[in-house]
C-alpha cells in the first residue's frame, strides 16, 4: 500500500536511538559513495557534528533558545524597517531573519505580517505576498531553533541612518537629561542605566561629521572651510535636540510626560544601581555591613523558609533589572 493507505497503527514507534541508527547507516553508505567519487558532498549538515551537545543543553534549559520581546510598537517596527529598505537586507537569508524578527516581536500578529509585507514589498525582485503569508506561520520559535528578534533589526537599523544621516539619528534618538548630566537612549533597553554625558562624548568621539566653518578674509567675507568634528557637539548646540528634567514611570503612559510647570520627563523604569558591600563576600565583612539587615529579617520574617524566599525574590531582582518579576510579597502583620 501507498503512503496514504498506511494506517498510522500499523507503523513501528520510531524512538530516538532508533533516528540515531538510521542517520548512522545513511551516513556510513553516504561516506563510501563519496570515496568511491559516486557522490559529491555538498556540505555538512548543520547540527550533526555537535547533536549531543545541543540536546543536552536543551535538556538544562529546555529555554536556552526563547528570547524576551523588546516592547516596541507598530510604528517603531515600521520605522526600524524603513532603514534597513535596501538591497543586501532583501537577500533571502536577511529578509527571512527579517520576518522571523518582526514575527517574534508581535506573536505572530496579523499586524505583524503586515508590517513584513509592506516592508518586501519595497523590494524591486518582490513577487507576491503568498511568499511571505507561506513563511509566516514557520516563525514559531521552538527549543531547539535559533530566533532572530527584533534587536538585531534595530541594530542594522542604526547603523543605516548613523552613515547616512547621522545628526537626524542622534537628534532623533537620544536625550539630554538634566538631572544628573546624563544622556539617555530612547531605542536602548528600558532598564539600560543612562550615560554620564562625559561617558557620552567619549563613547561617541569617532563617530564624525563635516561641517562648514566660517573663516572670512577681507576680501571674502562668506568664506567657509569644510571641518569634521564629532557628532556630539552639533548635536549638543542643536535646537531639535531632546532634552528632559529627569525620569518618571507611568505604565502605560506617554514616552514624553509634562509637570504643571511643563518640565520635561522621560518615562521609563530605572532600577537604582546597588553596589555590593561585601565584594570578599568574608564572615567578617557581611556580619559588620550586613548583620543589622539580617537580624532585622529575622525579626519581621522568624520562618526560615520564607526568610529564604524573600532573598531569593530580591536576588531576582537585583540580578535582572529588565524583567518585570510577577510576584510580589505581601507582609501581613499579625498583631
């Protein structure tokens, strides 16, 4: 019987030792074709040499390969995608990390396939839409499958428009801060500590521009001499440059948020940076820094277990600053 009269009842279980076994035959008859010139060997396969090694990994982390959302929304992946409209992202191996991206980064929307379409569609070679619609539901991101998300598109994205225009990506894209003398990135990470402005200049010193500097003669007023000076200081002395008071946070709310006195703040979330007081992590170190701590732990939390647990929380914490931890605890006073 064909294939499809097969009943799936009849068939043998097929177990993993059992795949290992017929990879193994298939592959010791492949290398005798190959010596005996009867075949010619592409390539090796992409996993076969380290298989071991991946499953078991997997096995320690079954979520090795699931990678957290950025937060951005429809208009922000539009834009992303705009700077990156040119012909060596639309070679099929970027234009599918593209996809798989932009798929990542909305759940697999339908918005999200429409923000895909729009972008192929910008490609002179584009076909139809039925290439990208077929490809769309094989973006599930599994264990065992690398994910490209939408990090590495805003990386490429920013990189464009730091060659092209790189004034416009700095007007549009970072922040003084008043307080503190810092400078904030408005496409970095929530949780990303902002830049002294000092740390700011030095970071930014080799990323150059040419300007026209006025060098007038007496016998030519207007004269002008090109200069390339960093970015940094026009975009300093720039009128379009961003600026805000400081930081508040709002879930939900606008990107920008205004006082009654029409002060500026950017809305974000900043974990405060926490220096360890222990670095030797010594019995004579944590008890004269940390002994006060513990013992008054001990007091509102005499239970061992749940004193342990509330470490743990605030560790979690502390060590993933950009994860928004689900649980919070709530001490009930008994008396």
């Amino acid at each position: 019987p064909g294939i499809n009269e097969m009943a799936r009842d009849s068939l043998p279980l097929l177990t993993l030792e059992n795949a290992r076994e017929v990879i193994q035959e298939f592959e010791t008859l492949a290398n005798a074709k190959v010596e005996s010139n009867g075949w010619v060997r592409v390539k090796d396969g992409t996993n076969g040499s380290n298989s071991d090694v991946q499953e078991a990994n997997i096995g320690e982390n079954p979520f090795v390969n699931i990678k957290p959302r950025i937060g951005m929304t429809d208009e922000e992946i539009r834009r992303a995608l705009a700077s990156i409209a040119k012909g060596n992202y639309w070679t099929y191996e970027n234009w599918i990390r593209v996809g798989m991206a932009v798929w990542h980064e909305t759940g697999g929307s339908l918005e999200g396939l429409s923000l895909w379409i729009q972008w192929s569609e910008r490609d002179p070679n584009f076909q139809s839409d039925r290439d990208c619609r077929t490809r769309w539901p094989g973006f599930r991101p599994s264990p065992t499958g690398r994910c490209t998300t939408m990090a590495t598109v805003l990386r490429w994205a920013r990189d464009e428009r730091m060659e092209t225009d790189p004034l416009g990506e700095f007007k549009g894209r970072f922040v003084y801060v008043a307080d503190g003398d810092a400078v904030h990135d408005l496409e970095g990470y929530g949780h990303d500590k902002p830049l002294l402005l000092k740390e700011f200049r030095n970071m930014t010193a080799n990323i150059r521009m040419t300007i026209e500097e006025r060098r007038p003669l007496a016998d030519d007023p207007d004269r002008g001499v090109e200069k390339v000076v960093p970015v940094h200081s026009q975009w300093m002395i720039s009128e379009a440059r961003k600026t805000a008071q400081g930081f508040e946070y709002v879930p939900g709310g606008d990107t920008f948020l205004q006082d009654v006195q029409n002060r500026v703040y950017i809305n974000t979330f900043h974990m405060p940076v926490f220096h360890d007081p222990c670095p030797d992590a010594t019995p004579e170190c944590t008890e004269s820094m940390l002994g006060v701590f513990f013992r008054h732990m001990e007091y509102i939390l005499p239970v061992e277990v749940e004193r342990e647990w509330f470490y743990s929380w605030m560790a979690f914490n502390i060590k993933n600053p950009g994860v928004r931890c689900k649980v919070t605890p709530l001490l009930i006073a008994t008396d």
